[in-house]
C-alpha cells in the first residue's frame, strides 16, 4: 500500500464524525480508512473494508469501467464531482453525490484520494415533487387558454405530442424532448391577452385584428420567462412563429438563430393546426398540412425537422387533428 499517514485519534474523531460517507484509498485502489457513516451505509464493519480493494466492497454504478472517478483522477490529479449510485447485494441502489479528492504528498506526489459521498435520497424525492408539480402548471397553463380559446379545443396537446414524437425520433435526450414538450403545451399561452371575439371569429381576421393576435409569442415569453426552468423554455415559446428564412415573427431571426425545438414546435403547430377545425374554416385536412411543409422545407421550415415529421406522419404514432 501506499505510505499515506495514518489518521491521528483527534483525526480520526473529526473523520468518523463527518454525516458524508468518506473512505480514503491509494493509487492502488486499497481502501485505507473509511468512517462510520459510510460502514453504516455498506452495513459492513471496518474489518470486512479496510485493505480491500474500493472496487470489490465500495461498488458504484461507475466502477470497473473509464468513468470510474479514481482512474480520472490518477490520470489528472483534480477535484471531481459526478453524480452516480452505489449497488449493494441485496440489488437495491441509493443515488450519491461523489467527490473524489487527491491526496498529495509534501513532494508533490499523489498517493492517493478521498472519496465522499452525500446520500440524495431525499432530493431526488423532493424534485420528483416539484417535477409533477411542475407538469400539472403546465397544464393548468394549457388549459386556460382553452377556456379562453374553446374553439382549439386540445390543439396544444396535439401539437406537443407531435413536438415529443419528432424529438425522439431526432434523438434528443430525455430533458430535451421534456423542455419541448413543456414549450409546446403551453406555447399559445399569450392568447390569454387576446379579445376572445378575435380568437372565435368566424370569419377572417382584419390586418389589425391579426396583428393583435401575433403578440401572443411575446406576451407568453412575458409570462413565463421569470419561471426557473433547466431548458429556455420561455425562448421556445418565444420563437414558435419564426421562419428559416427571417420572415417569420416576432423577432425576425432566421436559421440557426431559431432554436431546434422552436423549429420543431414551428412545423408541428403547422401541421396541427392545418389539420384541424377553425371558427373560420373548415380543416384543410392532413394532406394539405404535408403539402405546406414539403413546399416551403428550407424557405420556413427546417428541412431535416420536416423529413423527421414526415416519417412520424407516416408511422402514425400520433393523433394530428381533432375528431
């Protein structure tokens, strides 16, 4: 093993004392010192640990493999910070926060690291909370403007459903396609600011009427935006109405200006919305929607985003108008 000192008792008081669980190991991977809560957690005594290899006794979801902390940090000794979950026998997991830390030797040596782990049990418990909390705002959200705009009766819904379907089939990870399909349901949340006989008229809207209408994109960005999201979902909401080739609204923006998930919020609210039944007009039906997607691909419309709907269209995964 290694010549790391050995924990003096004043140390080793303050060591046991600590609420994280912390072991020391070599650049060996021997476990040299582990404290009581950590032994608490492996239900283990010191006994059964110390001298034994980290791998085979303080086993992590991360180990025997290049993401292991301890490999990283014999490559480059430095501070590393990850979330992982350490496996027991029983096949249950608890969820950690890991700190790895080196050890360095007056000489400048490493001789080896510190491993602490906070247990995060709990919050992943209270953010599951929040997260479905979150999810029925959302809603709540969607459904206002439906009071206020019976006649789109689900169109937000439908619209977010083909959102999440083009984003998985793009290969977005799981936070992602969540940002949008959030976006997506709440994305004409500015029509709350809308005169409802605009919003319900039955025939076509005057130039002023239809510029009133068009601040909804802005308003909804000023509704949400102050909302603490992980994603810029306020952003996407923003850009729905956006052109590839700058003639969209309200901004302006064209291209890669225009975020990912507000070019494929762009076509889905499209394609729904051409589908479907408006106080002015009939459907136009699903073949006209394709028709306007295909016709303006790169002009409005992102061209792999529309490729990707059109696959989605064809292998019906999802509803794309009212009944």
């Amino acid at each position: 093993m290694n010549n790391i000192k050995k924990l003096t008792n004043d140390t080793s008081q303050v060591f046991n004392a600590v609420q994280d669980s912390l072991a020391i190991i070599d650049t060996e991977f021997n476990v040299i010192n582990i404290n009581t809560t950590y032994l608490k957690l492996l239900k283990k005594d010191a006994k059964e640990v110390i001298g034994k290899k980290c791998y085979a006794v303080l086993r992590g979801s991360r180990c025997s493999t290049e993401k292991c902390p301890l490999k990283k940090i014999i490559r480059i000794p430095k501070v590393i910070e990850i979330e992982t979950e350490k496996c027991f026998p029983d096949g249950s997991r608890v969820p950690l926060i890991l700190t790895a830390t080196p050890l360095i030797s007056d000489r400048g040596k490493l001789t080896g690291m510190i491993q602490s782990f906070k247990d995060i049990t709990d919050f992943k418990l209270s953010s599951k909370k929040l997260e479905i909390v979150l999810d029925e705002v959302i809603k709540a959200l969607s459904v206002t403007v439906e009071v206020r705009d019976p006649y789109t009766y689900g169109h937000q819904e439908r619209v977010a459903q083909i959102s999440e379907k083009i984003a998985q089939k793009m290969g977005f990870p799981e936070n992602q396609v969540k940002a949008l399909w959030m976006a997506a349901t709440i994305h004409d949340v500015g029509k709350i600011y809308v005169p409802s006989e605009f919003l319900a008229k039955p025939t076509q809207l005057t130039e002023i009427e239809f510029a009133v209408i068009k601040t909804h994109s802005t308003v909804g960005y000023s509704i949400i935006k102050n909302i603490d999201f992980d994603l810029p979902i306020a952003e996407i909401v923003y850009q729905h109405h956006e052109k590839m080739d700058g003639s969209g609204y309200p901004l302006g923006v064209s291209g890669e200006k225009i975020l990912i998930e507000a070019r494929i919020l762009t076509i889905a609210d499209v394609v729904e919305a051409m589908s479907s039944h408006r106080p002015y007009r009939p459907a136009l039906g699903l073949d006209k929607a394709i028709e306007e997607i295909k016709k303006n691909r790169e002009t409005f419309y992102d061209p792999d985003v529309v490729d990707i709907c059109l696959q989605v269209i064809k292998e019906k995964g999802v509803k794309f108008f009212a009944a």
